[in-house]
C-alpha cells in the first residue's frame, strides 16, 4: 500500500487504478464522486403518471465498483475462513439459491410430520431491509466480527457522505443524502446485509430460522398447538426492535403445517400468534414462499395446479401455431418458456 500522505486525484499524469485502490485502502477515504448514486426510474407496467409504478435503479460510478471489488474480495475471504457467516441464510452464498432455501424448510417441516409433530411457521415480512440498515449497528457488527480499526475507518467513509440524484429524460435533481441502509446496485451491498442480519438465528433458541436475503421464516415442531403458541416469534421482535428495523406486519402470515389426519383432529386449525404492533396474524392455508407455493400438508397440489393454469395458454398457443414453426423452433420455445417453469424447484415437491 501506498503512504498514507499521498493524495488521491485524478488530474496526476501517471495516476493509475491500481494507485488510486491502493491509496484508498491505505488512508480509509473514498473520494464523495465516488459515493454518489444517480437513480434512473423504469416504467414497469400501469399508469405512467403513477410513481408507484416504475422501479428505481441505482447507478454508481465504475471506479466506485472496481474498488468494492477488491474488498469484497478480501472480505468475503475473511468471513469464509472464520466461517463467520450463520448456515441459515441460503442468500448471496456460493452454492446457495431459493430451492436450497425452499428444501431446508420443507425438509424440516416434513421430518416434523413424520415424527407426528405440527410445525408452525411465521413468515417475515420486512419493510425495505436494505434501505434502512442502522450504520452504527452495522459499524459495531463489522467491529464485533473481528474487524480492524484501520479497516473500520474505510468502512465509515463507505457508509457515511453518501447521496442521490434522480435523472430523468436529461434532466436531474439535486443530490439528496443518503443516511441509512447499504447502496443499491453496490457490489458490497449484499455482503453487508448479510453481515447486518447474520446473528439474528441467534437469538431464536427454541424455534428455527431460515433467511434467503431478507425473507425470513420462523418455525417450530412441537407435538400439539399449545406448545407451539406458547414459543412464537417473541425474540424477534426484540431483535429487530433494537437493530431498528420494521416489519410490515399487514403482510406477514402463519401456517400449521401437519399430516392430514393430525390436522383434522384439531377443532380450530390456526396459529393464533400476536404481535405487539399489529395484534394476531393471520394463518393461511397457502402462500407462495419463494416462488413456490406451500400448503399445510405439503402435498404441493395448489402448486402444481397454479403451474398447470399458468402453462396450458403457452402450450394453447404453441399447438395453435405449429404449423408455423418448424420443430428446432418449437423446441426453443419450450425450452425457453416451458421448462424452466416446470423445472424450478422441482427436487422441493
């Protein structure tokens, strides 16, 4: 690394990438240019009047990503060595994704029925994780995982004087700050979430927790329904109270999860769980988790039949036009349009 005296510029004749890496890393300052964002609204369907109806997308300069390179890197290095990283959270893992996210959960659920238990589960709905990361708390976390002061000192000017502007047809806004959660569209931003979210398994000690990113399921295998009430998700709660997170509890749901036989013999099959904010959640008999829907004895009907009524007008439509297609054609479509639809998930059900 470069003397910490040496300046950082790119008027210098002979300044090369490598310098500039090097000169940040050593004096822990990256340059304001770098940090901010410009912020490009696309259209995705509906009322083009509507801001709710397009999706922002955050667009950061090329040496600001090239410099988030060399420390991802470095730290996701660090953390793998350490095995730092919880085992339950299947997101932005090498060798991870949605189905092993989605085979973990049912895997559990189903050696709870086998063994004649009911499973209640609690499925987490956060309201805008990334963008309201704390970035004291995360500071403390990345000091708490064994990182060093010099390398804190980075990671502050990274999270801190950060802003935005909104560019749209030629014209921008002013640059407003940006005080809390990790960059969009940032090669770092995904790492630091899962650092920032990492010990929350932690804190469950009789139930389960398993996170792909930030959807996050709760749950427990107990013999009857009391004894599952009587665990539910009370220390999450505390949890994302004191890393100053909200939850959007008007979407988050409960399911029992059982044999048939075992579900009928109850007279009320519902998970009465409350939460301080919003009083008792609301069991439902199926949710789509992941892109696949669940049901209570995991049969996987309602996915097969919402898979089926979502195929039958591409398969209605390619029969129709056959005659027009020749049969690599054909196969290209199905390829392209059928199979990765049947194919998702498929070792799960």
């Amino acid at each position: 690394m470069l003397p910490s005296s040496t300046q950082v510029g790119l008027e210098a004749p002979n300044v090369t990438v490598a310098t500039l890496i090097n000169e940040s890393l050593a004096t822990g300052y990256i340059p304001k240019l770098w940090k901010t964002a410009r912020v490009v609204p696309i259209h995705k369907s509906g009322d083009s009047t509507l801001v709710s109806n397009y999706r922002s997308i955050s667009l950061l300069p090329v040496m600001s990503k090239i410099l988030e390179k060399c420390v991802y890197t470095q730290l996701r290095d660090y953390y793998q060595y350490w095995n730092y990283l919880t085992t339950d959270q299947s997101g932005f893992r090498p060798n991870h994704s949605t189905t092993t996210a989605l085979l973990k959960v049912c895997n559990d659920i189903q050696a709870g029925m086998e063994q004649g238990n009911l499973t209640g589960a609690i499925f987490l709905d956060f309201a805008k994780a990334f963008d309201t990361v704390d970035h004291g708390i995360l500071l403390k976390k990345l000091k708490d995982s064994g990182i060093g002061d010099s390398t804190l000192t980075w990671f502050q000017s990274y999270v801190s004087d950060r802003s935005q502007y909104v560019s749209i047809s030629g014209s921008s806004s002013l640059p407003l700050p940006v005080t809390c959660g990790v960059p969009q569209d940032s090669i770092l931003g995904p790492l630091l979430f899962t650092i920032f979210i990492n010990d929350l398994p932690n804190v469950c000690k009789v139930s389960t927790v398993h996170m792909y990113a930030d959807d996050t399921v709760i749950y427990t295998s107990k013999p009857n329904l009391p004894q599952l009430e009587a665990v539910a998700g009370a220390e999450v709660e505390k949890w994302i109270k004191h890393n100053k997170h909200f939850l959007n509890t008007d979407k988050m749901v409960t399911m029992l999860f059982g044999t048939k036989p075992k579900l009928h013999k109850l007279q009320n099959p519902h998970l009465c769980v409350g939460t301080k904010s919003n009083g008792t959640l609301t069991t439902v008999t199926s949710l789509k988790y992941l892109g696949m829907w669940l049901d209570p004895n995991l049969s996987f009907g309602p996915h097969i039949e919402k898979l089926s009524s979502k195929l039958y007008p591409k398969l209605g439509a390619l029969y129709k036009n056959k005659s027009c297609l020749n049969p690599i054609v054909r196969k290209q479509i199905v390829q392209q349009m059928i199979m990765p639809a049947t194919d998702y998930g498929d070792v799960v059900y």
